[in-house]
C-alpha cells in the first residue's frame, strides 16, 4: 500500500511541477477572472440526459446536474455524497461494500450482491451492473447528472428508479492543464488527487489522474463489559482505498473521434462491517420485544447489549472484526463518427470486479450472527447507436447488449442458521451456512426515440425499448453444525420442484411518450408518460419456499407534469414537476425467518419537486429544493415463523414463542406481513438549500458557502418497523474559500454536519434479534488546497 501512496504522490508532484513549467502559458490562459458573477453558477448546464448534448432547461425530464466546478464547491469527493443536493435522492448504506440509492422512494435494500438496483448508475457512458461497484472516489469530474423517474427508453431496464451517470474529464483539452489538490480532515482523513492532460501528438491527446485517501473511523471500539466482554479494538467508518484512470483520445481525422479509457481502484482492509444495536427494549430473554409481525419495534435508541444501558451511536461493542478488500479495473472504449446523414456511437466496456467482506452482523459482543462474502464480477457491455437531425425531426436508434458473470460465496453463521441445523437433525452446535452460486446474465434491447415538431411550439417525443432477459443460477447450500454437515438445497431441489425455476427467460418493453409545449425561449412545458422495466432475479437461500425462489420483474409506468422558467438574464431559474407512479410487481424487501428475501408487491406513490436557483445580486447564489411525497406498498411479507436458542435459562420464553425443551424457542408471528406500508426512504417532505457569495478582492476571490438538507420523519425499511423509523434531521455544511487572481490556487476550510446531528443512513430491523443500525458521520472539519495550471 505504501508503494502505491508513493506512485500517486509521484504522479501528483509531478504534475504540480508541470505547472511551474508551464507558468507563462498558465497566466496568459487565466489573466482575469470573471468579474460579473460567480464563477460557480449552479442549475445553468449541457447535460446529456437524452444522450444528445442540450440545455438542462430545455430537456423535458426532472433532472439535477451539476458541473467539476460545482461538485468542488459543494465538497463532493466520493459518489455517494451527492445525495443532499438532489430532490428525492437518498443513500442506504453502512459500508462501501453495497451501495443502495434510492430515487422518489425506488430502490432495492437488498444487501446480497447478485442483485441489481432499480437505480441505474452509469459511469462515463457505460453501465455499472453491480451494487459493489458503484460506492468510491470522485474525482477530474466533468458532470453529475441525475434524472428521476424510469429512464428505460434510453438507458435500458434497471432504471426504474431514474438514472445516475458520473462523467469523469475526458482528453479533449489538447493545452496542457491540470491540478493538484491535498486535504486533511477530522478522524485522520488525508486525500491527494490530481490530474493532467494536454496534447501528445497532433490529433492526439491524454489525461491521466488519480486520488488517495485515508482515514480513521469514527464508530470507536469500546467493551461492552470490561473483563468479560471486551472490544474487538476495532474503529469502524475509515478509509484506505485509491484509484487511477487514464485516457487517451484520438482524432479520426474530420468525422469522428476515439476515446480509450483504463481505471484501476481498491479498498483495502477498509475497517467496516460493524453496527450499533438500535432501538431494542431488552426482555428478561436477552431477545428484544417484537410486534405481531415479528418486527422488533423499540424505539429507545442505542443501547449497549449486554448491560441494556445507553449507548453512544459512535461506540462499537462488536467481538468480531469486520473487513472489506475490493479490486475493480475497468477498460473502455468510445467511438463517435459522422456518417454523413447520421452519427454512429459505439461504446464498448469491459468490467472486472473482486470483493472479500466479512461483517460482525448483531452489533453485539455475542456470537449472535457472523456473516461474510465473496465475489468475483465480470461484466461486458456493447452500445451502438446511430442519431440525426432533420427540419423538425431529431432521432436516434440503437441496440445494446449486457453479459453479466457473478460467481460469490456467502458464509452465515450464528442465529439465522440455527434453524437450518435444528431442522436437519444437527444439534445446532456453531451452526453455519455455507451458500455457493454461480449466475449468468445476458441481455440484449433495440430502442428508438424521436422527436418531431408538431409546430414551433410544441414538440413531440416518442420512444420505446424491447429488452430480453436471461439468467441462470448454479447454487449449492449447506449446513454444519457440531462438525457435521448436511446439503439444505440447491438449484436442482428446487428445479425438481418447479421445473425452470432456476431460469429467467423475459422479454419486456419501456415506452416513453412526452408533449413539450415552449411559449419562449426560456419556458418549458411538458406532459409525459413513461414505462419502465426491471428485470426478475432469485432469492439464494436453502429455506425459501419454491414458489419464492424466483421473483418476477417490476414495471413502473410514471406520469409526470413538469415546467422549467427563466428570467431573461439567467437570474431566476425554476424547475417543478408532478408525478404519480403506478407500481406493479414492486420487489419489497425484508428479512423473512432471518433470510434476506424479496417478495413482489403492488405501490403507488405520488409526489411534487421544486427546484429554485436564484441570484438576486452579483455574486450571489441561491439553491433551493423541496419535495413532497406520499407512498403505499400493498403488502410487504416479515417474519413467519423462527427458531431462537435459549440466552437465559429459566426465563419466560419471547412474546409469541414456546419453549420446545431442547434449548431453542419455537416462534410463529401472527401477522407475517405489513400492508398499506411506505416506501422506504421516502419521507413526506425534504429541503435541501445552497447559499453561496463571492466577493473579488485585491488579494483575490473569497467565497462563503452554507448548505445542506433536511427531511421530514422517514422509515428506512419498507417493512416499517417501528425502530426503523428515523425521526426528521437537518444536516447542514459550511465552506470558505480563497482562490488567487489567476485562478491558479485555492485553500478552502470547511465543515461537514457543523450541527453535529445524530442520524441514521442505514439499519436492518431482525425482529427478537433487535436493529443494527450505521450512524451517519459526526460534525467533521478539514482544510484542503489546490493548484491548478
């Protein structure tokens, strides 16, 4: 690791020294600075949402992007930050292990690494098929754009959610340039990136840059009962990972050009995997109280599981280290070429993924639950695309193609298996479940999209997308338990079962039909329908009924109405839509008898965003967003039965179990499901805000900024469990910076969560087993300084 910390600093240095070498190139370059305005004007930028390069005001789709320069001005270093400057965007997460986004309520909190989200994520133009990928650094960024609501026409299934695309900065800048950036930060935390880029040839050019971070965690280790039960010395939250990408562009002569990328990242030995134990109210059977649907619904807060005394949410009380260690390498190719009356697009990716995780699952010092993973992800994809302009007429066709190799291990041990071994005869001595898969999936679409001027005014947008599905597992699970072991299952029992079961072979289609109406040039006007798709997966557990080891794909069709508005010079821009979603199909998510499962179900949701970007004086911005939501699961399935070992001898037996005499608990829940739930994170109303002014001085420009969000009362499970409810939080951000005359250096202090609020970013409700839960970050400062040339 060291000897990468030392090639990135060498890359970095030496671009830094590039700068100096290039000074008098540099000041003619950057002489003066816009002296009119900010140069960090947000919701004025060319995104490319309908894969053609347009105004963000005139694309008819709720959309958020935000530019390299904006990104930095907010303090965005990692993917996942994002998410407090985009209406209706959340993150779940409690590990850079899965990565869960969640747009207007849509996602999939399933943590088992063969599944994909309804929340695309793509990543210069090209699809990330696995949640272990999408969490890392961000970095050289040219563009952040996120658009809500199905995006199936263009961007294909899995996107039904809406769509996150990171466009890193591409080697189009044939003048050599780049910057160089350092930081430090609370808990430890230091960051080096940098970039350069420039012309090699003529028609030839490249761009290599790269970021390394560190970090201490900020969940500390601490006995839950010292002498008897002590810490693992484990700090979990840190950082210890860096990434490398290069690129090279190349001019085919007038027509086309060739863009050729390679991107290396890894985390390594990241301290992660831990919990606290969340909102139990302890009973005198060292199991937490449940509701009749077997939800542990506490709503105390952390508390320490051995003592039941308060605890803080930066505490952890885990016996067994967690850990995550994760290679990816991506190559890639871009062709774009005019062919006279078209333009052709190529794009061609190759994705290679391998992770090892292991996690302490019960938050506790007992040996309640250990879980860990393996898996080594391969992904192909191939875009072609053809586009065109004619008098009132813009098109473009395409066909994709997706081949998704998964091969994983998962190892449970403790409680959830306790089950398993009890059933087959074992005596549930260190039970363990070892499950071992290997899945395939392909998919292949043809997809088009038109728009035609039915007058000056108004325009026509029609589209659709034909997607063909194929997967097939190969899985093995099985049981030890006092140094036996015995075969639970495989994809064969069930195949003898219901035949064809272990296959998926779906064919399904995604349509999009949008009226825009523009009185000016600067309204917009649009009503739109949209369809989108998600393809149908497995549940890759032993004790899942058959009927349940396959669940069906998801279709969302989403009307919206929508306006974009500007005043004539730019200083008032608004942005609104109204949507209601009709959700059949839904793949709700819950720990079901101690398995992660995923059951269909019928939602509705309806919602209104509003986005304001203001500048009511010179140097001075304002961002403004707000949602209002409200959501309905028909029925989401929880605990039906269960089987508990006996923690304290002698005590009345958990509400709804019997003792069997054998030293476990035989439980049935009454209920075994929720109807009428809300979507997860999804709460009923949210802000988020940007208040940003700049002042141009002799010395320089000195920029304040003060931003964050707030959301109303959420649940972060869509089974609603009362512990999972988070109550409303504000998190709020503060930064100022100095930038020198030429633009050339910068130094910026800031804090992140200033008000040091306590919040949750993820938790698990396990019924009798209580919640394990993530806190989000305490109020951090850092200082961070960059050259630019």
């Amino acid at each position: 690791m060291e000897s990468r910390w030392k090639l990135t600093t060498a890359v970095v240095l030496a671009a830094t020294a590039a700068t100096f070498a290039n000074d008098a190139a540099a000041q003619d370059a950057k002489q003066e600075r816009a002296s009119a305005d900010s140069p960090v004007v947000f919701g004025d930028i060319v995104v490319t949402a309908t894969k053609r390069s347009e105004n963000v005001g005139r694309v008819p789709i709720a959309i958020s992007a935000f530019s390299g320069d904006q990104l930095k001005a907010l303090g965005i270093t990692e993917t996942t930050q994002i998410t407090q400057h985009v209406p209706g965007l959340q993150l779940n997460a409690w590990s850079p292990n899965v990565t869960i986004f969640n747009l207007r309520g849509v996602s999939q909190n399933n943590f088992t690494d063969y599944l994909e989200s309804p929340v695309a994520v793509y990543i210069d133009d090209a699809y990330m098929g696995s949640i272990n990928g999408v969490s890392g650094q961000l970095f050289d960024v040219q563009r952040v754009e996120v658009l809500r609501g199905p995006q199936g026409t263009l961007f294909g299934r899995n996107a039904t959610g809406g769509l996150i695309h990171y466009l890193s900065t591409d080697a189009s800048n044939a003048t050599f340039n780049g910057y160089a950036t350092a930081g430090y930060e609370r808990f430890n935390r230091r960051m080096l990136e940098g970039a350069a880029g420039g012309s090699i040839a003529e028609g030839l050019r490249f761009r290599v840059a790269g970021r390394i971070a560190r970090a201490d965690g900020y969940v500390k280790p601490q006995a839950a009962l010292p002498g008897v039960f002590e810490s693992n010395g484990q700090a979990l939250g840190g950082e210890n990972g860096w990434a490398l990408r290069g690129t090279i562009q190349a001019d085919l002569g007038e027509r086309g050009t060739l863009d050729l990328w390679y991107k290396h990242s890894e985390d390594n030995g990241v301290a992660t995997g831990g919990y606290v134990f969340d909102n139990c109210d302890l009973t005198a059977s060292g199991y937490c109280a449940t509701d009749a649907a077997g939800l542990s619904n506490g709503t105390g807060g952390v508390i320490n599981a051995i003592t039941g005394e308060k605890a803080s949410p930066y505490a952890n009380f885990s016996n067994l280290r967690g850990s995550l260690d994760r290679d990816i390498d991506v190559a890639q190719a871009k062709l774009l070429y005019d062919l006279g009356g078209a333009k052709l697009t190529a794009i061609t990716n190759y994705t290679w993924l391998d992770k090892v995780y292991a996690e302490d699952g019960d938050a506790t010092p007992l040996d309640l639950i250990g879980f860990g993973t393996t898996a080594k992800y391969r992904q192909f994809s191939q875009e072609l695309r053809l586009s065109g302009d004619a008098p009132r007429f813009r098109w473009q066709v395409g066909a994709y193609y997706l081949d998704m190799k998964i091969r994983g291990s998962s190892l449970t041990s403790g409680v959830p298996a306790l089950s398993a071994a009890v059933a087959t005869g074992l005596d549930g001595t260190n039970p363990a479940i070892d499950d071992d898969y290997n899945l395939r999936s392909k998919n292949w679409s043809l997809f088009g999209q038109v728009e035609y001027d039915l007058a000056d005014k108004v325009t026509l947008v029609a589209g659709g997308r034909y997607s063909k599905d194929t997967k097939r597992v190969d899985y093995r699970s099985a049981v030890t338990s006092g140094g036996a072991t015995v075969e639970l299952g495989s994809d064969e029992s069930f195949a003898a079962l219901r035949p064809g079961v272990d296959r998926i072979s779906d064919g399904d289609w995604a349509a999009r039909v949008s009226l825009n109406f523009k009185p000016n040039a600067d309204t917009l006007l649009f009503a739109s329908w949209n369809r989108g798709i998600k393809g149908g997966n497995f549940t890759l557990s032993p004790v899942v009924d058959v009927a349940n080891f396959q669940h069906g794909g998801e279709t969302l069709n989403s009307f919206e109405l929508g306006a974009k508005w500007a005043n004539a010079d730019k200083t008032v821009r608004l942005a609104a839509t109204a949507y209601h979603y009709i959700y059949d199909n839904y793949q709700a998510f819950a720990i079901i008898n101690f398995v992660p499962q995923v059951r269909n179900s019928d939602a509705r949701a309806t919602g209104v965003e509003i986005e304001a970007f203001l500048r009511p004086a010179p140097h001075f911005n304002v961002n403004l967003g707000a949602t209002w939501e409200t959501s309905k699961v028909d029925f989401v399935s929880t605990a039906g039965t269960a089987v508990l070992g006996v923690l304290v001898p002698g005590a009345p037996a958990p509400q709804y179990c019997t003792d069997q005499g054998d030293g476990t608990y035989g439980c049935a829940y009454p209920s075994a499901g929720v109807t009428d739930a809300e979507l997860p994170n999804s709460p009923r109303f949210s802000v988020n805000y940007v208040l940003r002014y700049d002042v141009d001085t002799s010395f320089g420009n000195v920029a304040a900024q003060f931003d964050g969000a707030w959301y109303d009362d959420q649940f972060l499970e869509v089974t609603n469990g009362a512990s999972s409810r988070q109550s409303a939080y504000n998190v709020s951000n503060a930064s100022l910076t100095w930038t020198s005359p030429d633009d050339r250096f910068s130094v910026e202090v800031y804090g992140r969560n200033v008000f040091d609020t306590v919040y949750r970013q993820y938790t698990l409700n396990l019924g009798p087993l209580g919640t394990t839960s993530m806190y989000a970050k305490p109020a951090t400062y850092g200082v961070s300084a960059t050259v630019k040339w």
